[in-house]
C-alpha cells in the first residue's frame, strides 16, 4: 500500500508538469496551427494608466511579432482608465483597439482601479482566449505572450496561466535598488502557507502578466483593486484546483519600483481580499468585519505625518451574471 | 535617359512600400537598438539580422568570425556587385538604460540614431525591394560590420572588403541620421593615446618629485602649439586626459587621448611626426616613460562632385525637397575609398541628441525614415542603371 502524497510531493508534481519556459512555445507557427485547429480567437489585453513612455513598443512589437508576421493574435485591446498623457493616442497609432474604461458598459457604471479595466475587458475583448499584460513593461518581447498562451493552447486542461521571472526593479544611474515581490515574498507567499499551501507553489502570485479561457474568466468575481490577482488565484483553486493552472517562467521583465508606501496600501488590499476569500471559503469564521482603513507615518519637515488611507476592495460580480454581457456574447447563466 | 530618371519617376511609390513596413521595421529598431553591441561583441545584432534575411529569403546570409554579418541578392545579370554597409557597434551602456521609447511620430532611446536605426533599415531591405518588385540586375551585397568604432578602426568593413568575392561597383554607407546629409570625402583620421608613467626605478618619495602630470601638461601645450592649415582643413582634438588619484599622492601614470583630422594625408603624416618628436623629446628630458599608441589611422579621400553617385544622389535628395548636406565625414567611408571602390554616406532620418536630458538619449523622427529609405532604394536603382548602362 502506497501513503497518500503529501502537500510537498502535489506541490512538486505541479511543478513538475504545470510550469514552463518561454522557450518551450517559442515555435509561433504551432501555437498558430493548434489555436485554427481549436478554431479560438484571442486576444491581448494592457489596462493603462498613464504609461505613454512604454505602451507604444509594446504594441509596436506585439502586433508586428504576433499579429502581421504570425496571427497568433486577432486582436490587442487597450482599457484605460482615464489617462491624462498620451497613452490612448500611442496605443491608437500603434494598432491597438483603444476603450475607456468608463465608457463600457456604462449600465455598470464606473470604478477606478486596475481589476475594473480586467473585468470590462471581458466585455470589450473578442477572444475565447485572453492574455493580459501590463504596459508599463520596458523589455516587452514576443515570448511574454506566447509564452502564456503556449499551455492553453497545448492542454485543454488548462484554464489559467501565470507569469514568473526575475524582476530587476528599474535601476537609477549606479544604484541598485535590492528586493522586488515584496509584497509577495513579505505578505501573500506567508499566507499561502498558512491557508492555502497548494498555491505557494505560484512562483509570483501577483504578476500582472497572465491568459485564461473566457469561459472561467466570465465566471470570477473581480475586485477593482489591488486583490484581483490574489482573488483569481483563490477562486480557481477552490472551483478547479491548482490543477486548472499553469505557469510560466518568462526570464527578466524591468519595471518600474514602487515606494514603500504604495507597496503597504497594496499589500492592504490584498489582505482585504484573501481574508474575504478565507471566510468565504470556511477557513476562517469571521468573528468581527474587517476595516477599511489604513494607517501609515509619512515623512515630513516636522518628522512623521501620521495619514489615513480609506481603501474598501470593491468587487464586480462574475461577468457572466451581467445581463448585457450575456446579450453581447451569446452566453447563458443566472443574472447578478 | 539619365539613370536616375526611373528612380525618380517612382520616389512616392518607394517612400509608400517603406511605410508599409514600418511595425516591421520599427520592431527591428528597437529590437536591435536594446541589444548590447560593444566593438568587437556584436553578436547577437549579427545573428538577428541574418535570421531576417534568411526569413526574406536571402539565400547567402552568414556571420564570419569578426561578427560581419553578409548576404547577397543576386542580381539580374550579376555582372557588378553594389554593397550596403551599415557598422553595427555602438557604446555600451547599462542594460536597464538601453530602452527605446516608441511614441506618435519618434523613436526615443540611446543612440537610437547611432546606428541601429540604419542596421534595422539594412534588416529588412530584402523585403522591401521584395515587396517593390524591384528586380536590380547588379548583385546587392549587403553588410552589417564590426569593429567600426574606436581601436576597431574599420576593422570589420575592411574584412568585408578584402574577403568580397565579388568585384565591387560601388558602396553606400548608411548612417541614421541625418537626412539629406551626403558624404563622398573621408578626412584623414589619426587617432592615438599619449601615455607617461613613472619607470619601476623612479624615486617617487623624493622631495619635489613630479609625477606623471606635469610632463603631460607639456606635451598637452607643445600639442596646441602645432601648426594646422585651414586649406586643407586640419583640426586636433584632445578629447579625454585621466591620471593621479588624490590632491597629494604623485601620479603614477596620465593618459591623454587625442584625434587628429585632415583633409590631406600629407598633412596628416605632418601632425604625426609632430606629435612623435614631442613625445620622443618629453621621454628624454622628464625620464618618465613616454609612449604613443597609434589607436587609428586612416588616409583623407573621396570622390569628385561630379562622380555619377554623388550627381545622382544630389538629384534625389532634391526631388525629396531635402537640400544636400555635404561635409567630410570621418565613417566606413575612408576604408571603402581605401580599397578603391566608390562609395558615398547617406542618412535615414533627422534626430537630434537630447543634450538637456542625457547625452546617450537620442530622439529621431520615424515619418522622415519613409523618405530616407525611398532615397536609399532610389540611389540603389540609380547605381545599378550606372552599373549596366
């Protein structure tokens, strides 16, 4: 009689068969002829705010390497949330179908935040398949989205692929910055490992860059904020199992670094939404709400300003339960 | 019929197939652009360009051991051969600083006009000659060369040159930036690094003992003090001097690196032994060893304004409403008229530097590239019609 695996040798299994290299799908023409084959359409989608500087070459290579030369790709939708630079004119020049946020499905109404743009882009985009990136990506290659399409398009079973690499925080002139995934490495990796151990075995749970099937993404909550990626992680794991994933490693990806602060009012939002998540799936009773305010000491002349932050993780229901989805797309499903 | 009649005749239709291709071409750029290419480690631009060509059907494109990358479109008749050469070393920079910027209308990145620009153009000239139907009856060698810059000294072009097993009509250089700029003289290029450092014997804690600097001082005044003609003009460049650690501590060694320039040789072997005599003479009388390191050498030429490729590229940059640029250029083109083939230097696009924000940051328009490179097709139509008359 053999012993039942242990939560180390499923955590090793999974990686063992659910995480990739780039190269592994660096051969476009298959992924192309897999996807006819599939009869899929798919899209890419960048939700912006204010990223003129970078957003133009990611189109520019992405629609030239994945669009002109091999049509792995039917369509590159940008969602902005209200840029006050360039950043919709760039895209516009570059190829990119262009929406502002607040003006899909206004019936819904508007909110500001990056999971907004993600869920509208269910609504917008066209693609039975739908990989997101980032656009304030500054070493953008063709390989960060076939890289995440390559096991969707390989494996029925999968539904949802995350991106990992190594994330040299963007460098001032002769100072290295340490650290990057902090907010990982500090806050979500530790509470994985108390709650949810099958999901530390996500190397970068909060990487921006990830695709999925419409017929799973239709069917996620989607917090605005900060906890999207958190609360997709939870909701597949406890709908499909870790099994249901897959990730990538996609080599280097420069970014920009975010100040301390921003990283704890993130890291806020992101506890908001695993403690709902860790309720709402019997690990945890809760006993008393949560709050919805963080506190930081900002520097000052004087010394430290103590500041007050209100931040609630608002959340969109399922797409699939808003009736003008369903008209748009031809999908059934119960209404929100 | 003079031989740029039917290059002219189709500029619009030329500048319209370039545009056509600008995501491919702009990828390029920008591809190649945030490759590392330091003198003598420009591989990996190398390999990049070949793939494209092998992906355009370019059946003879390879990288040799000094990391040229070459290929040939076999012309119609083949009797002539035409080469395009674009050196493909740049400065190296940090790698988080390598980033180009798309925007609306420009590129905006280190040495985004010196030259991967041109190296992109180069890339994808197969598929927009392809895509023109434009069939040349002379062979078009192309070249992406190495080792252009520094103690490089030409060194890949001149390689290309003396492996060619074609017999070549004529070369077209091509620099980025400017547009409009038409370079048929090579001034004369003398490069070279003066170094004085202590001997192993010298008795540096000896009261009054003067170190290296003050022997370079002399030699850096005894430099200024030479002789420069202004017809044929001759220029002196003292560009860079480093030595000595702090305020007090002897300097063990000073380095000064100059460039000499002229646009006659003999005049050039003048400033040499000049500049040999006072380096013989400060070894003498500071007992510091003294050396000059010769860095570059390269004789002044050029050809006539009358030469059917400057007269032809005159009149094509007129009919693109682009007046000629004309100035001696110090690039490839010294080691193309070194080894007896006609060539001229044309540029892409207009750029500038962006001085107030970093001196690597360069800024280039990509709408003027659509022109440039219907000049550039437009020359090569022109050429070849000189090549088979």
């Amino acid at each position: 009689m053999t012993a039942a695996p242990t939560l180390d040798d499923r955590v090793r299994e999974w990686l063992r068969r659910r995480t990739f290299h780039h190269s592994r799908f660096a051969d476009v023409e298959r992924l192309v002829g897999l996807k006819r084959r599939q009869g899929l359409r798919i899209s890419l989608c960048l939700p912006a705010l204010n990223e003129e500087r970078t957003i133009g070459k990611e189109i520019l290579l992405l629609k030239s390497e994945l669009m002109l030369r091999r049509p792995l790709l039917d369509e590159i939708v940008v969602i902005d949330s209200g840029s006050s630079d360039r950043t919709r004119e760039v895209a516009a020049e570059w190829g990119a179908r262009v929406f502002l946020a607040s003006e899909i499905l206004p019936s819904a109404g508007a909110r500001r935040g990056k999971g907004e743009n993600l869920w509208k882009a269910l609504y917008q985009c066209e693609g039975d398949l739908i990989a997101f990136i980032d656009a304030d990506i500054r070493n953008v290659r063709p390989q960060f989205v076939y890289g995440l399409l390559g096991p969707l398009l390989e494996d029925p079973g999968v539904q949802y692929v995350k991106a990992f690499y190594d994330r040299p925080l963007e460098l001032t002139r002769g100072k290295r910055t340490p650290g990057g995934g902090r907010v990982t490495e500090l806050v979500v990796r530790p509470m994985f490992s108390l709650w949810v151990p099958d999901l530390t075995a996500l190397i970068q749970p909060l990487s921006g860059e990830y695709a999925g099937r419409r017929s799973l993404l239709e069917r996620l909550p989607f917090p605005v904020g900060y906890g999207v990626e958190v609360a997709h992680l939870m909701d597949i794991h406890h709908r499909a199992g870790l099994e249901a994933m897959a990730q990538v490693d996609l080599d280097q990806r420069i970014h920009r670094n975010q100040p301390i602060e921003s990283l704890g009012r993130m890291s806020f939002g992101i506890l908001q939404v695993l403690f709902d998540r860790l309720h709402r799936y019997g690990y945890l009773e809760p006993r008393r709400p949560l709050a919805t305010v963080m506190r930081q000491f900002l520097p000052d002349a004087e010394g430290y300003e103590p500041a007050e932050f209100p931040l609630e993780e608002e959340e969109r229901p399922p797409m699939i339960s808003v009736a003008d989805y369903r008209r748009r797309w031809g999908r059934g499903g119960e209404d929100s | 019929m003079r031989a740029t009649d039917h290059a002219l005749a189709h500029l619009s239709r030329f500048r319209a197939a370039a545009e056509a291709m600008r995501e491919r071409l702009l990828t390029d750029v920008v591809c190649l652009g945030e490759m590392p290419a330091p003198t003598g480690g420009e591989g990996r631009r190398a390999a990049y360009v070949r793939d494209r060509w092998c992906e355009a059907g370019v059946e003879q494109g390879a990288v040799d051991d000094l990391n040229n990358v070459v290929g040939l479109l076999p012309g119609e008749v083949g009797s002539a051969t035409v080469l395009v050469a674009v050196p493909m070393d740049t400065l190296d920079i940090a790698p988080e600083h390598r980033e180009i910027e798309v925007g609306v209308d420009r590129l905006v990145g280190p040495f985004v006009g010196d030259n991967c620009l041109a190296l992109a153009a180069l890339a994808c000239l197969p598929t927009l000659l392809d895509s023109l139907q434009v069939r040349l009856r002379s062979n078009l060698l192309l070249a992406g060369t190495s080792q252009s810059l520094s103690r490089g000294n030409l060194a890949g072009l001149r390689r290309v040159l003396a492996a060619s097993r074609w017999p070549l009509a004529c070369g077209f250089c091509l620099e980025s930036v400017q547009l409009g700029r038409l370079n048929y003289a090579a001034v004369g290029v003398f490069r070279g690094a003066i170094s004085c450092r202590l001997p192993p014997e010298y008795d540096w804690a000896q009261y009054g003992a003067s170190g290296t600097i003050l022997p370079m001082a002399d030699i850096v005044g005894r430099i200024g003090r030479i002789p420069l003609c202004q017809r044929p003009l001759s220029t002196i460049v003292l560009g860079s001097i480093e030595g000595g650690l702090s305020y007090h501590t002897i300097a063990r060694d000073t380095v000064l690196r100059f460039e000499a320039r002229s646009e006659s040789g003999e005049d050039l072997r003048r400033i040499r032994t000049a500049i040999e005599d006072i380096v013989a003479e400060a070894r003498a009388r500071s007992g510091k060893v003294v050396e000059l390191d010769t860095v570059t050498w390269r004789e002044p030429g050029g050809l006539d304004i009358g030469h059917p490729l400057v007269r032809n590229a005159r009149a094509i940059l007129g009919a693109l409403g682009r007046p000629p640029m004309i100035y001696s250029t110090t690039t490839q083109l010294a080691a193309l008229l070194e080894a007896g083939v006609p060539g001229i230097v044309l540029g892409l696009t207009t750029g500038r530097r962006r001085g107030e924000l970093d001196e690597v940051e360069e800024e280039v328009s990509i709408p003027d590239l659509w022109t440039g490179l219907a000049q550039l097709v437009a020359n090569l139509v022109a050429a070849d019609v000189e090549a088979h008359p």
